[in-house]
C-alpha cells in the first residue's frame, strides 16, 4: 500500500491500483487459476495480469470486467463441480 501523507491521506491512483491489485491476487487464488489461465480466460496476456498483480498497471473498465467476467465464470464451474 502506499504511504500516507502527515494527514493521513493516500494518493488515489497508487490507492486505487494497490487494492485492486489485492483484490484480484485473492479472487484469482480462492479459485485457484494461475495468472496465465486467469488471462486466457479473459482474452488477456499474462504479462497484463502480472503488471495488475504489481500495482504497475491501471487497467481500463474493459479489462477489469474482462477479468471479473473470467473469475465468475471459474467461480460457477467449481459450483457446478461441487454440486455434483
């Protein structure tokens, strides 16, 4: 995470790119998909996943839901699996 200010204030963008980058290393991992699948899934390159993973890249709308459209679909998979 970054470092707050004598206010106690973060800078928004390396906020923003910091949590997502978290967020999208736990949901990828509770569904156990390696970065290279994860992009597969998402018609992505895995270099973009890593770069995300980093804090190193702010990924467009696109690409978020791209990724999110990828995690729900694994995430109803293993459901469906589990069902069974």
């Amino acid at each position: 995470m970054p470092v707050a200010d004598k206010h106690g204030r973060f800078p928004a963008i390396e906020y923003a790119r910091a949590s997502l980058a978290r967020n999208l290393i736990r949901d990828r991992k509770t569904v156990g998909l390696t970065q290279q699948r994860l992009a597969d899934l998402a018609g992505l390159r895995q270099e973009t996943i890593a770069r995300m993973e980093a804090g190193k890249h702010t990924a467009s709308v696109a690409t978020v839901q791209k990724i999110d459209r990828a995690i729900e679909s694994e995430r109803k998979r293993l459901a469906q699996r589990k069902a069974k």
